[in-house]
C-alpha cells in the first residue's frame, strides 16, 4: 500500500454516470464520505474478483463509505456505454460507475494497472493507493482509521450514499453464461445473472425447470434451495463416471470458485471441489484432495483425457478435477499471465473462459480472452491457433497468422476438426479450419455471445449473453458460401515501455505489510519471487523462482523490447492476535521494457502495484 499526505483528489470526470438515477457526481457532492475508488474495466477477471472483495466492505460501512466504479477501458468494445451499462448489470454492481471511456480520470489518478483502488478521506484528499487484489483486510483496517480519525473531528458524515439502483427487465433469462446438451435434446443453462441453472426444451425457450434459488450464495441441497453465484461452465459426465460419482453435471460456480455436482433426475446440488476461498497460493505438480482445495474463478469445463478439465480464469491456468478419486491438480499454466506455448504444464495463459474438445477426443480447444487467442492441447501441448499477444485484437480475418479476435470467451468444436469461437467482444461467431490455416466469420451482428454448442444433430447454438437468449445459426452459415470475411480494425493496447539498459539491472519489489500485519516464515520463506521474459532472450541471467525480493538481472543488448513477467508474493500474519489470521499477498506484473543506451539499471515494483 503506498500511501499520501494531503494530496487533493482530483475532480472525476467521465462521459457519464451510471446507477445514480441520472445524476452527474463531483467531489464535493461525496464530501464528508470516505471514498473508493475503484479502477476497473470488465473484461478483467481481477477487477471482478475486486467487486466481490468490496461488496462485504460496502455492507459492513455503507452508511460511512462510498465506492464509485470508475470503468477505464481496455478493449474497445468496452467503450460501447450499452455494452458498459450490460456489464454493471450483470456483474452486480451496486454503485456509481463512471463511464471513463477516454481514460481522463485513470491520467489524473496515474493509475497504471487493472484494477487499481485510491481511497479519499472524507475532506477529500487521497490518502492510499492499491493496485491488484486482495485488499479487503487492508481497506477495513484503514476504514476504521478513517471513521475514528474523522469522527473525533466532526468531519464524517453517516447517511444513505447516492447508489440508485437500475430496473431490471423481464426475460426469461439473464446474461446466461454456458450451454450443454442432455439427454433428448434438453439443453441445460448457466443462468449466471439470475444465479442459477435453466433448463430448456430443445427449442431453446420453453422453460422446464430451474436449479437454484436464484439469490446469490453459496447452499448445497434440493433445486429450489440451492444457492449459486454466477455460474459458468457446464461440463455433463459420462454414464460411468456419473454413476460412481453419484451426480451427472458439473457446474463452475465462478464467483464461490467452487465447482458444483447436479444430480439430473432429482436436481440436488452438492460441491464437488473448492473451499470456497480464492485461491492465492504456489504452483504445484502435486494432486488435491478436492474439497480441500482452493480454487480461482473457474470460468468453464470440459470432459478431456478422462478428466475433467477446468478454465481456471482468475489464476490463467487449466486444472483437472477427477470426480472418481475427488481430486484436482494443475493442467497447464503457471500463472503468469501472458501467451507462450510449449509442453505442459510450463506455458501461459491468459484468462482461459471456454473449452471444447475435437470430435476424436484428440485436441481440447481453449479460448483464451485476454489474449484474444485460440490455442489448443494436442499430446501434451499447448499451441497457439489465433492470436498475438494481451494487447493486439480487432475482427480480421484470413490466414491465422495475421488474423485478430477480440476477447472471445466460447468455443464449439465441429466435426470436421474446425471449431467455431464465439469471438464476444466483436459480437461474432468465427470459424478456424486447421486444414487450410485460415479463419472466417460465419454469424455477426449477436450481443456478446459467449458460448457455441454444436448439437447431436448438428445444428449450432449460440448463447448471445448479453440478448439475454440461445440464437440458432442458420443451416447456410457454416458452408463456403456461408461464410464471409471481414477486414476489419486493428487495435493493440498500448502501454508506455520502461526503458532499461542493457546489462546488470537490479529489481527490487518492495513489500509493506498491511497495518496490523507482519511477515509469516512460520511455514517456511515469506516471500517469493519469480522471473520470466518474453522472449526469454531478453534475460541473459536471473530468471527463475527464488525467496529473496531483490535480483540482480542481466538484459541482452541483442534484444531491444520485450516483457518482463514478474511474479511476488508475501506471506503475512496479524500481529496481535490470539489466533492470527493469515494472508497471501500476490501480484503478477508484465512491464513492457525497451531497451536504450540512456535506460536505468534499476526496476522497483511496489508489491501492490507498478512504482514509476
């Protein structure tokens, strides 16, 4: 946490406000309030972990504290204000959220990373800045500060906040997630907004039943009592493994980060993996017992290599989960959020969210939407089919090499060994054939789709997430003639290079424990330290995993730019406490370099965001 004396906030200016029933906000209007500010933008798995960490601070202090959303986007879709208004919806928000579209108030704040949080005393001066997740103990000890601080000097003022929550329209579904199909056709939805599982007659619309109480929570128990919060993957087992697992369906229940077991005939819900704790940990080889172990916003499933294959979104990672032996393990990732291939599990994703598996069994398809990219696994590795890199995207088609998607969060594999890819934020169906290496787009026009499900009888199913319904393509669309191609914009997010020289460079990640904290070596080291480049040529010296948090690093003067990933983690324990909780603090950095003659030979990161 780095903190400021008596620095005035600047003003927050935007192109709109939303859930304040209309009202334009300022400063002075949140005056004698404490205030968070919360940089986010919604494609970010790590923002919407900090959404959910803010929720039980806004309960807890809502007649004292105000959190204002300020949504600084990333893709350009999230500049769309209707597509910005569907993700406060669906993510829950119950805040203001001002419409940053042209990064003005992310400039005046210097924020530099997704998600950021800048609290405000109530007299209205900055008074901590915090970058990546995991603040909530932090922030409430802080708070407390604040309420004594500035009760004692009559400047606090306690009372409803300006949150106006929006009217939410009736459809029979809302921003569904992920579609399976059971048996005679049934389709059966992840009904994330509403909480809850769907399921359909084969036409796509009649309503047959509904698997949880639609609330969020976290409750095991009959279909009308169970309790969700944001369900994604669906994963149907095989007859066999179901019988002895005693359930059919698996459910990634994404923000519990749990995985769910639905028993088809009687609706019953039991968890099958998770604690129901974010997971913040180190990688391992080793298998889980599964209930004992933390998971990560598991974001979709899949039945591949007689297991069950989990998108674990919030740590860019693939797992497996074996419902016989109630296990889980890593699949592939190490958690560096990044695109690199190679033999698994030592390669990197970012935010994987949809899974597919080819019709022999053989390749398991992967969307990964931070990289805007279609990989695959073929005989235990990992390859990239489409994209470049976190930030090159846009809607081209053509020779895969050259073509662009734009955070796609859904993959359907055909028959023929091509897949479809629901390409969300360019609201396009697209279609990769490995055969002639070239990619096209078959359906466009949809709201976010994000899931394709390729029928038993062959038709193709697309859930268009934010049209809040299942669109059937028509049986024309996958042919030559179907098809079409786009030549659309490309775009590549660009983030201001650190410029090093080549040679010895000292990085030195700086952690402060939280107040109230203190370094934890009670089961080993505290703290940990690993380091990668892209390209690895970058790092003549000092890549790898160490306890200290200062390394001495040698740069190729042969390579002129590239991406220092690098990962820190600290281990803390409270203070004074009879029986003292325990915190991980862990902060993933990818700091694009360039590399001159006039560059420094020092990098200090702060372990809760990037020190410039």
């Amino acid at each position: 946490m780095a903190t400021s004396s008596r620095v005035r906030a600047p003003e927050l200016r935007g192109r709109r406000w939303l859930n304040t029933g209309g009202r334009e906000l300022t400063l002075a209007d949140l005056r004698g309030k404490i205030v968070i500010l919360d940089f986010w933008t919604f494609c970010c798995v790590n923002c919407l972990h900090v959404l959910d960490e803010l929720r039980p601070l806004e309960e807890k202090y809502g007649d004292v504290l105000v959190v204002v959303g300020v949504h600084s986007p990333k893709f350009e879709h999230e500049r769309d204000p209707d597509a910005l208004a569907a993700a406060v919806e669906r993510y829950g928000v119950a805040h203001p959220v001002l419409d940053d579209a042209e990064m003005a108030t992310w400039q005046q704040y210097a924020a530099k990373a997704w998600p950021t949080l800048n609290v405000i005393d109530p007299e209205g001066y900055v008074v901590a800045t915090m970058a990546g997740e995991g603040h909530a103990d932090g922030l409430a000890r802080l708070l407390d500060e604040l309420i004594a601080r500035h009760g004692a000097k009559g400047t606090l003022h306690r009372g409803d906040g300006p949150y106006v929550p929006p009217a939410e329209p009736e459809t029979v579904l809302r921003f569904p997630g992920k579609v399976a199909e059971l048996d005679g056709g049934n389709l059966l939805v992840s009904d994330s907004a509403r909480h809850s599982l769907v399921e359909l007659a084969p036409d796509g619309e009649t309503v047959l039943r509904r698997i949880g109480a639609g609330q969020r929570g976290r409750t095991d128990g009959p279909a009308g009592v169970a309790r969700f919060t944001e369900p994604q993957g669906i994963c149907r087992l095989p007859a066999h493994t179901a019988e002895i697992a005693g359930y059919d369906v698996v459910v990634a229940d994404t923000v519990n980060h749990l995985l769910r077991g639905v028993r088809l005939e009687t609706g019953e819900v039991t968890t099958v993996a998770g604690t129901g704790r974010q997971w913040r940990s180190t990688v391992d080889d080793h298998a889980h017992d599964a209930l004992a172990v933390d998971l990560s916003s598991p974001w979709d499933l899949a039945w591949y290599d007689d297991r069950v294959i989990v998108a674990m979104a919030g740590i860019h990672q693939l797992w497996w989960f074996d419902p016989v032996k109630r296990t889980v393990g890593v699949f592939a990732g190490t958690t560096v959020e990044a695109l690199r291939d190679g033999p698994l599990p030592d390669v990197w994703l970012a935010q994987p969210s949809g899974l597919s598996v080819s019709a022999d069994g053989r390749r398991l398809w992967v969307a990964d939407s931070e990289t805007s990219a279609l990989r695959f696994v073929s005989d235990g590795v990992l390859n990239t089919a489409v994209g470049q890199g976190l930030f090159d995207f846009g809607h081209v088609d053509g020779p895969a090499e050259q073509a662009l998607l734009q955070h796609p969060l859904g993959v359907g594999a055909l028959p023929d060994g091509s897949v479809l890819v629901a390409d969300t934020y360019n609201g396009a169906v697209r279609r990769f054939d490995p055969d002639t290496g070239t990619v096209s787009t078959v359906a466009d026009g949809l709201a976010e789709p994000s899931d394709v499900l390729v029928t038993s009888t062959g038709e193709v199913l697309v859930v268009e997430s934010a049209a809040h319904r299942l669109t059937r393509l028509a049986p024309g669309a996958l042919t030559a003639g179907g098809a079409g191609t786009v030549t659309g914009d490309r775009h590549r997010t660009e983030r201001p290079p650190t410029d090093l020289a080549a040679g010895e460079l000292a990085l030195d990640v700086i952690f402060e424990p939280p107040p109230g904290q203190k370094l934890d070596e009670s089961f080993g080291p505290a703290t940990r330290l690993e380091v990668s480049a892209s390209p690895p040529e970058l790092l003549l010296d000092g890549a790898g995993v160490g306890t200290e948090l200062s390394r001495r690093l040698v740069l190729n003067d042969a390579v002129s730019s590239g991406v220092l990933q690098v990962v820190a983690q600290a281990a803390t324990c409270d203070a004074a406490a009879e029986h003292a909780a325990c915190h991980l603090s862990r902060q993933d950095w990818g700091v694009p370099v360039r590399i001159t003659p006039d560059g420094v030979h020092r990098l200090p990161l702060v372990l809760r965001g990037l020190d410039s």
